[in-house]
C-alpha cells in the first residue's frame, strides 16, 4: 500500500497544499501557500534613518499587521516562521558574518505572551544571536513625546557581562517595526563607541509617518 505523505497545510491561511511539483516544494520550505506569499510579497528594502541605511522586508500593510498581531500581541507561536522562512536562507547570506543583535522588548510583554517575539522571528536566520541589551525602564515608546522617544539611549543599557563588544565586530540589530527609529540608532552608537567596526539593520517593517495616521492591529512599539 503506497505510504501517503502527510499533508502540509499553509501556516497562515491553512490551506492544503495538493499539488505536485517544484510549487509545493517552496511551500513546504516556506510553510505558506503561493496566495499568501503573494500577499506579504516580502523583498528586501531600504529606508533612511537619519542618513544611516537601514534594512525592511515588508510594506505595513493590513495583512502584515494583523498577523504581526497574531504572533505578537496574541501569542500565536505557530506563526513564528512565517515572518522570515521565504527569506532566510538569502538573507542569511545576505548578513553572512554578522552577529544577531535583537532589540529589546520589556520582560513584562515578553513573559505575558510566553516568548520574546524579535527572537523567535529572527532565530530562523542562519546567524549567531546574542542579546546584548535591556531596557532599563518599562515606558513604552508609544507613551512618549517625539522629543521624549529621542533619549531613547537613557532607557537603554546593556546586559549584565555584555559590555565587551568584540572590537571590529559586524552586527545587524534586528526588530519587528521601527517607527522612529530612535531604538536602533541609539543601539547603534553605543555598538560603535564600544569599537564595534560595522552596524547594520533589519526589520520586518517600518512605518513612515504621515501626519499622525491612526494605525489598526498595530502593536505598539516596544511593547
Ligand atoms: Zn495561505
């Protein structure tokens, strides 16, 4: 009796994945049907932040926030993969060399959903990761001013034992959404005075401001 493979259904929609051929080889790779991949449509981009070229992979969306959302704001682990799988094995090569720098999130977030989400997303990426900061208070970002989000540095700090920086090393600080920015820029100089030689950045997203627009399914920054 001929063994039947089992089924692989997409991880988003949860549609069957039935057809034969190099398609479902990709699907199985990425763990999401053609309908959805062609929905997030992630590539790699850039976007300045204050004349540093930093890195995104997908627009902020409706699909992508919700299930941004989903994974984030309602502890819907089995979404982990969906954010980098079609990318990894690129941008692993893309970063090649690189330490994995995640930004922070508040311990209160991460022990309420279960898992610190930044390190879940990007832990599919071939690269060593190594937590190196904490915030040193619980303020969301969102419950600032602009001029407040810019001392971001003050609420900033690293680990305990993480102050030595390998001199010359490569970094890509990585995050869920960036708004301000201020989070990785401040990431950034505090690499940099430490003799770090080059500092790079990744995020699944970021959201141009434009004129204060009110934003469903977001989660907040630093939340
Ligand atoms: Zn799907």
């Amino acid at each position: 009796m001929r063994s039947r493979s089992p089924t692989r259904r997409c991880l988003i929609c949860g549609a069957e994945s039935c057809s034969p051929g190099w398609h479902s080889l990709l699907e199985k790779d990425r763990g999401i049907c053609q309908s959805c991949f062609a929905r997030l449509s992630p590539s790699l981009r850039s976007f300045s932040l204050g004349g540093w070229k930093a890195y995104y992979l997908y627009d902020y969306g409706e699909f992508f926030r919700s299930l941004l959302y989903l994974f984030k704001g309602c502890g819907d682990y089995a979404l982990a993969p969906v954010f980098l799988l079609p990318l990894a094995p690129f941008l692993s090569l893309r970063f090649l060399g690189r330490v994995l720098v995640p930004a922070p999130s508040s311990t209160e977030g991460d022990s309420k959903r279960g898992y610190n989400h930044v390190i879940e997303i990007f832990r599919k990426l071939s690269l060593r990761m190594e937590p190196i900061f904490q915030k040193t208070s619980s303020v969301k970002q969102s419950d600032l001013s602009e001029s407040e989000r810019g001392k971001v540095r003050d609420r900033l700090a690293f680990l305990p034992g993480k102050e030595c920086v390998p001199k010359g090393g490569r970094f890509l600080l990585v995050d869920d959404v960036a708004t301000t920015g201020s989070t990785l820029l401040a990431m950034r100089g505090m690499l940099l005075e430490k003799g770090a030689r080059d500092v790079a950045a990744l995020v699944l997203a970021h959201v141009e401001k434009k004129g204060g627009n009110a934003i469903a399914f977001a989660p907040e920054e630093g939340q």
